[in-house]
C-alpha cells in the first residue's frame, strides 16, 4: 500500500467512507454453478436499476441474458 501515490490512497479511503452508508452486500461465490449464481443476482438488482435511469435494459431480453452468461 505504500508504494501507491499519497492522492490515490486518499481517494481510495474517500471512495470507502462514500459507500460504507449503502451497506453493500458482499458474496462469496465458488464451484461450477458460481456463473449462474451470480448472473441471477446480478440481472436482479442490474435489470430494474438501469430501467429506472435510462427507462430500458438490453438485459430485459431473455436472449441478451442468455448471450452474457455464455
């Protein structure tokens, strides 16, 4: 940690206090079914966040899921 520059230190411990408010979930996923364990949580929180912003996601389309899990 030492060998990194004083502002990229500091701008790392900013953009920890910044998201230690979100109280983010961390998971730990291992074995062969680690993929599609994580693709499901991913499109459940991606999907609806991105439709909110933007109004739609590619990712509505069970065949662009499909395609990013393959």
């Amino acid at each position: 940690f030492q060998s990194i520059s004083h502002n990229t230190r500091k701008s790392f411990r900013r953009k920890v206090r910044r998201s230690e408010h979100l109280n983010p979930e961390l998971f730990d996923f291992e074995g062969p079914q680690a993929i599609e364990e994580f693709f499901s949580l991913f499109f459940q929180y991606h999907i609806p966040y991105w439709k909110e912003k933007t109004g739609s996601c590619y990712f509505e389309d069970p065949a662009e899921r499909a395609f990013m899990m393959a």
